[in-house]
C-alpha cells in the first residue's frame, strides 16, 4: 500500500535547494542521509523522479524554512548547543557530567564549571565555550 500524496506546485533539484537555503548541494545530500552527522530528520525527503533525477516538493521545503524560522526565536536546548559548538568547531569535543563541562580542542583540555545553583541558559553555556575554545 502506498502513500497517496498530494502535489501542486514545482519540484525543486538539489542545486535549487542549495540555493534556497544557501548552503552547498554536498550538504543537501548531508541533511538527507541518515548515516551523516549532519542529517537532519526534519529535512524534507527528495523525491526520485528517475534513475538520474532527484528532486524536493517546493512546499515542503517552504514548510521546512518556516519551520527554522520559527525555532530561532526559542533557545537551544542542551543538546543543541552542544552540537552546536562540535559543527563549528574543527577538533572539539565537549563533555558534560554533573554541571562540569569538559572542552578538548586540538588535544588540550580545559573546563568550565557551572554551579547547579547558578541560573543560565544553554546560549550562555554555549558562548562560553566557545569563547573557551577561540582562547586555546
């Protein structure tokens, strides 16, 4: 049994869903491939028109972009920012146990402690860490 879906609109190829979303065609492929640390689940699914041909319902991809920009107004979660320093940063790994953040980047470890009693976001977290990291 298949999935009936309605279509009314254009299809988009990879070089135009790059464009869209000002990214390469190589991170277009990212966002799809679910093995890829950069896959992104929300990232709307590309179609196989033939054995050459890919291609993007325009709508959902206009869904997908009001989507983020609806989520740059929230804060990241922990994870989030996490993540969000390991894909900017070239050799970093961070670590968290217990309100210890633990930052190696390029083989040197610094840490940045944060008293469970002591109110910040994920941002601020975030920013320090990078400030951390720019610092070594």
């Amino acid at each position: 049994m298949t999935q009936e879906i309605k279509f009314d609109g254009n299809l988009l190829r990879v070089w135009e869903v790059a464009e869209r979303l000002s990214i390469s065609t190589a991170a277009v492929w990212y966002k799809t491939n679910p093995n890829n640390r950069r896959y992104d689940p929300d990232f709307p699914k590309p179609i196989k028109v033939s054995s050459n041909v890919t291609g993007w319902i325009e709508q959902e991809l206009n869904n997908y972009i009001e989507m983020l920009a609806d989520k740059r107004n929230e804060p990241p979660t922990h994870e989030e920012a996490i993540h969000e320093i390991e894909e900017h940063s070239f050799d970093l790994e961070v670590t968290e146990k217990d309100g210890l953040f633990g930052v190696n980047v390029y083989g040197q470890l610094c840490s940045l402690t944060i008293s469970p009693s002591f109110k910040t976001s994920n941002k601020a977290i975030s920013n320090g860490l990078k400030l951390m990291a720019k610092l070594i």
